[in-house]
C-alpha cells in the first residue's frame, strides 16, 4: 500500500500525453480526418474514450489527473500484493524507479491495460490452483465469469487485451506440465482450464468488429516492430516506437535509456533464475518487449518491481545517542526518500494547469475558433487530437492513430519537414490555406516555417510562445 501511494502522488502531473485529446473528442463524436483512412476503422479504444470522456465532462483535466492517479496506484498495489514484506531498501529502490519514471504515468489506454492484466495476474493462477485441486464452487465460477467479462470489456480499450489470454495460456501450459509430471493429468482438470482459456480468446468475436477486432493486434506488433516493408517507416520515425538501445546511441534521453537498458536486463537476469515460474517467463517478455520500443518499459516496470528479491531482514546496526531506536540501514533508506519527496513537491510548483499547454495549442486553438478560414487546415500530428475537441468544425490533418494511416501518407507527411517545395505543391493541390506548428515540443517544421515565411502566398498569422499558424492571402 505504500508503494501504491507514493505511485499516485507521483502520478499527479498535468495531461502532457497528447493522444489524450483525440480519445476525448472521439467520445463526443468519432473524429474522422479529412486525408484518406486506412480500412476497416476499428475503434479499439471505445470503452477507454467513454470512460475518459465522463470523468472529463463532470471535472475536466483535474478531476482526469485525479482519477489517472488513484488507477496508477492501484495497478502498482495489484502487481506488489503478492510479492512479501518488503525491506527498507527494496521501498527505496522502488521509490527511486518510480520517480524516474513517474512521466510514464499518463492516462493512455495502457492503464487500463495495465490495471486488467493486474487482474489477471493475481486471479488466474488461483482460478488454476483451484481448478487443478478440484474445487469447483458457486464463488470460482463466478470470479471465472467475471474474468471473462473483463476480457470483453478490454476488447475494446486498447489493442493490447491480447496479453490476457497470452497470460492465461502460459498459466495453463504450466498446469498441465506439473500435473502431467505428477500423475494428475485427468479430463476433470483439463476441460475446464481449456475451455476458460479458449473462451477469453474469443471475446473479440462479440463484438461487432469481430474478426478485424481480433487481428488487430497483429497490426500493432507489425508496426511496433517494422516487421513488413509497410511497418518499417512507423517503427522507425515514431519517437515511442523506437528501442532504448537506439536512443542511447542517437543521444535522446540517455539517462533514462540506460536506465531503462540496465534494468531490462536486470529482470532478464532474474527471470533466467526462475525460469520454471509463469511470472518470471512473462517478467522475461516484458524485458525484451522493453527493449524492443521504449513505450512498452511501462508494461514491465510494475513486473519488475513486484518480483525484486531483496529480504526483508535488516542488519542491526547500532546509531549514535542522537538518534535513539534508529538502525543506520533505516537512516540510510529514510534520507533519500525526503529528498525525492522533496524533489516532487518542488515539481508541484511548476504546474500552474493539469492541461499541458507547452505540447497542445490552447491558445492557437482558441484564435483559430475565432478566425474562421475557407481552405483545408493542416496540422502537427501530436496537435491533431487537441484541435479535434476543441474546433471540430475544422477538420484536421492528421492525429496521432498511425495505424490508420498508410506508409506512404505518413512517409509524404514525414517528407514536408525537410521538402518545403512538395508541401508547397500538395497544398496548393489539396486547397489547404492554414498550417499549424509547434515551435518548440516536437519542433521538426523550421525549415518548412522559414519557407512559408519566405513566401509571397503564405503569412504568419498567428504567434504565441509554442505555436504558430500560417495563413494562405
């Protein structure tokens, strides 16, 4: 539990991810941009949007951090229940990780994501342990049938419900082994185990979306990877999608790469000890999924911290007269903690809005509502959702659901920053007299903002301290 209060303190920082806007916008109306669409539209986030869009009608932002806190803890609690008392250093190491990492604590889909394969990492290996004794009760079939409606619900909140019953099916595996190694392999045991595990695979079938609900994943993993020719530009230009690995080498966030290289190959090492154990084996693929795109770190950190073997006995060790009844290993652990404490509320100053307005344009927005123009709007990707919720009468370029774009859309898109003279020609092609721009977070249009600037047809019409919007006369 003090692990889980620490992770919703430090998960109270305004909405800096930016996708969070166009969930919120596709939960009033789903958002459609003008550019062409890849085909079938499956809203996998559906029930996330929902959600989100509630909680940011009764409070706004806020009342959406608040909430994105409490789940944040919770997760971290599911994860770290089962994993024994904890000593002084273990709290401190978590503590310490936790910090580092806190920014990664956003409201996106991978929460919920999260909080059901916390779910499942505390109810599925029972509901197995139950089955496999023979314990066949009104309770164990109801928490099975509740499992089951989770994974229905999970369907639609992020593409990422494929984890549950890849879960279950290695919880499932690891029965059947040690009850064929014992002798207890029998029809009553396998049946059931089967069948639940078979019927989570099939919750995608009852929704509407059916079988492309099913294969949606897949396209996931192939852009997440570059696994075809199609994939490669996404898995490579998309910041999140890219390995720790090839940001250290790249100079981006080094600390935070190496940081998160070590520690990968910490919970490497320590699933290779335990290989026999369903947890260690998925610690393992989480480590290796981290190392594969730094987006998926979040989906192993709260693996890692639950399964850390450190003992819980502390050495006694006497302290001088001036701290009576405190051990020096107590002092040691108490001293770092005050000072992140510390380093937190000293953060907490320098947020004077939970919305993150140096990454979305509150106030290009609210001009651009105002100043109504006649053309088409193109936009930054990462500004696309904001744009969507709060100025729907225009219809925007591009937001940040990739995999509803094609390689070469994204590639021509990509190709403007560095090509001013093709942006010059499909504008005028397309009917698009209004560009918007960040100028500082994601910043990578300078050379195509010095063009317009330069051109005769085109004009900065709007200017703020991270935005600026350029008007066709």
């Amino acid at each position: 539990m003090v692990i889980a209060f620490f992770v919703i303190l430090f998960a109270i920082f305004p909405l800096t991810d930016t996708d969070i806007w166009w969930h919120l916008a596709c939960a009033r109306e789903w958002v459609t941009t003008w550019t062409p669409v890849r085909m079938p539209i499956v809203n996998v986030h559906e029930y996330f949007q929902l959600v989100v869009g509630f909680v940011y009608g009764l409070g706004g932002a806020p009342l959406l951090v608040a909430i994105k806190a409490v789940l944040w803890g919770i997760v971290f609690w599911l994860f770290l229940r089962r994993s024994g008392s904890a000593s002084l250093a273990k709290w401190v190491l978590c503590l310490v990780f936790l910090f580092l990492f806190r920014y990664q604590f956003e409201m996106r889909p991978v929460l919920f994501s999260l909080l059901f394969l916390g779910v499942y990492w505390n109810a599925i290996p029972w509901l197995a342990k139950e089955w496999y004794e023979s314990r066949f009760g009104v309770k164990r079939v109801a928490y099975a049938a509740l499992i089951l409606v989770v994974q229905w619900l999970w369907c639609k909140c992020q593409g990422l419900y494929v984890l549950g019953p890849i879960f279950a099916t290695l919880v499932l595996c690891a029965c059947l082994l040690e009850s064929k190694k014992q002798g207890r392999l029998c029809a009553k045991f396998v049946v059931p185990q089967v069948a639940f595990v078979l019927l989570l695979w099939t919750m995608p079938f009852l929704h509407r979306e059916g079988l492309a609900l099913f294969l949606y994943p897949f396209g996931l993993l192939d852009r997440l990877l570059g696994l075809t020719q199609s994939a490669a530009i996404f898995a490579s230009e998309i910041a999140e999608n890219r390995s720790p690995v090839t940001l250290l080498m790249a100079g981006e966030n080094w600390i935070v790469s190496v940081i998160m290289i070590v520690l990968s190959l910490v919970g490497m090492v320590l699933a290779g000890l335990n290989c026999r154990s369903v947890k260690s084996l998925w610690m393992l693929a989480m480590a290796i999924l981290a190392l594969v795109a730094e987006r998926n770190f979040v989906l192993f950190l709260p693996v890692l911290l639950g399964m850390l073997p450190i003992s819980s006995k502390q050495p006694k060790v006497a302290t001088s007269s001036l701290i009576p009844h405190i051990s020096l290993p107590t002092v040691y652990c108490l001293l770092p903690t005050l000072f992140i404490l510390g380093l937190w509320v000293r953060s907490l100053f320098a947020y004077d809005s939970m919305v993150a307005y140096q990454r979305v344009p509150v106030q290009a927005s609210e001009w651009m509502a105002e100043h109504s123009h006649s053309g088409k709007l193109f936009n930054d990707d990462r500004a696309g959702g904001y744009l969507a919720l709060m100025n729907p009468a225009d219809s925007i370029y591009i937001d940040g659901r990739f995999i509803l774009k094609t390689a070469d859309f994204f590639e021509r898109y990509l190709n403007y920053a560095e090509d001013p003279a093709l942006f010059m020609h499909d504008a005028d092609s397309l009917g698009i007299d209004r560009a918007l721009f960040p100028l500082r977070y994601y910043a990578r249009w300078d050379k195509l903002m010095l063009a317009l600037d330069r051109d005769s047809r085109w004009h900065l019409a709007y200017r703020d301290e991270y935005f600026a919007v350029f008007d066709k006369y």
